[in-house]
C-alpha cells in the first residue's frame, strides 16, 4: 500500500473528480461518503483494477440501468462486493450476510468499508461487528458514522422532530440510531489501542448543513421528486466537496500494523 496520509484538504482540492452523471442524482449524504470513499481509496492505491473492496451494510435499491453497487459507481475499475442481510435483486457481485459473521475468509480483501452501518449495530454488537470487518480486511478498514456528540445528537432531534411532527413522515434509520445510540469516539480509540492498530481520523460533513438538507429533501420527497433531483445535482456538484468545515461527523479508518 502506498505510505502516505489522504487530508481532508487535499480531497477538497481535488474537487468531485469524473463520477457517472447518475451518481449526481443520488442523495447528498450518499454521495458524500462514497465520493469521498473513492478518492481516499484512489488515493492510497494508485493501481485501482488490482483491488478488492468489501462494503459491508451497503445494500440499495436498483438505482439506474447498469448500476452494479454505490461503491461500484465511484470505484468502477476495483473488484467490488457488498453484503447485507437483504439484497436488492438485480446488484451484482452481492452477498447476502451479517456483518457480524462474514462469510470470507481472513485477509479476503485490501479494502473492507462500512459507510453509517456502525450506528445501526446494537452497542453490545459493535466491537464483534468491527473485529470482523478487521478479520477479513488484509490492509484498510475504512469507516464512516454520525458518533455521539451534542452537536450530532441535538441534529438528529431537530431532524427527526421535524420529520414526525412536520411532515408525518418519520425516517426509520434515525430512530434506530436513538434506540440503539450514536458511537462514541473513545470506543472506537480504545478498539485502536487494543488492537494495535494505526488510525487515520478526518471529519466528513458538516452537521448543520446535514440538518438544512435532509429537511429539505425530506419536504421535497413528499412534494415535488423533480427538485429533489436538481437539489441532489445542484449540492453533489458544487458543494459536496467543500463540506468539510464543523462540527462534523467523523470518518475513520484503521490499518492494521
């Protein structure tokens, strides 16, 4: 693997790169965490055709015409598989499985992601869910959560009241993530220590921009798809790649030495 540090402001400056016009249409949070996935990963590995990825709890609808999997979409020269305990018919190169007992062997793959699937673990499950993803990873483990904070846990109040109260339309994940509680950062540190591992932390999305638009897109979704498109577009495009200033969510991955 390549020895070097990806910053935040070297992801910036690179700008959204060459994406499929399609991935321009999907949801700015997703399109956040998987653009910024492909130039960490791109990055880190130059040769991108000699990679295997796992994205673990990465299923999704069958977005458009030839669409294989989001990291797909943002790594298409990568040897890619997901897997999540359902799979949408039609991805391909997809496995059905749970995080907490991958079907692989150890060191199957150099990359082995998990963008916001953290949070949707029961806490008492987290640190088997996290040894398995660094069991079948031969390099990087690359993560991505809303961990606990107060500027993240008031967000996802203010969201999820506005969502119910608002809108009569509530997000099932957001009340999973209060059921089951955002992670805390000192467990994830204490896992890193433990294990010997070497971590690379950089914060990923700012909170208040993540409130202004998932309100906005949720109000669309239910009024006019067609904005919610151009809305999508217009942030993917010219904004997501400078939405790096805090509060944040934090992004991590961990190497093992």
């Amino acid at each position: 693997m390549t020895d070097q540090v990806i910053s935040a402001a070297a992801i910036t400056a690179s700008g959204p790169g060459h994406v499929q016009d399609e991935a321009l249409t999907l949801s700015f949070d997703l399109y956040e965490r998987y653009s910024t996935l492909g130039h960490i990963v791109s990055g880190l590995f130059p040769v991108e055709e000699q990679l295997h990825i796992l994205d673990v709890g990465a299923n999704s609808p069958y977005l458009w015409t030839g669409f294989s999997s989001l990291v797909k979409t943002f790594l298409p020269e990568a040897r890619c598989t997901i897997t999540d305990v359902e799979i949408t018919a039609g991805l391909r190169d997809a496995v059905a499985a749970s995080g907490l007992q991958l079907p692989f062997a150890d060191q199957t793959f150099d990359v082995v992601c998990a963008l916001d699937t953290l949070e949707h673990i029961p806490d008492q499950d987290r640190e088997v869910f996290l040894n398995e993803l660094l069991r079948v990873s031969g390099e990087i483990v690359y993560l991505t959560f809303p961990y606990s904070s107060v500027e993240n846990v008031w967000a996802e109040r203010v969201v999820d009241t506005y969502l119910l109260d608002v809108l009569h339309s509530p997000v099932p994940q957001l009340k999973e993530h209060a059921a089951f509680g955002l992670p805390h950062l000192s467990f994830l540190d204490e896992l890193i220590t433990s294990r010997n591992l070497t971590a690379i932390t950089c914060g990923h999305g700012n909170v208040d921009v993540w409130v202004f638009m998932m309100m906005a897109s949720h109000t669309l979704r239910t009024h006019s798809l067609e904005m919610l498109r151009e809305l999508n577009v217009n942030f993917n495009r010219d904004c997501s790649a400078r939405d790096w200033r805090g509060p944040m969510r934090s992004s991590r991955s961990a190497r093992a030495n």
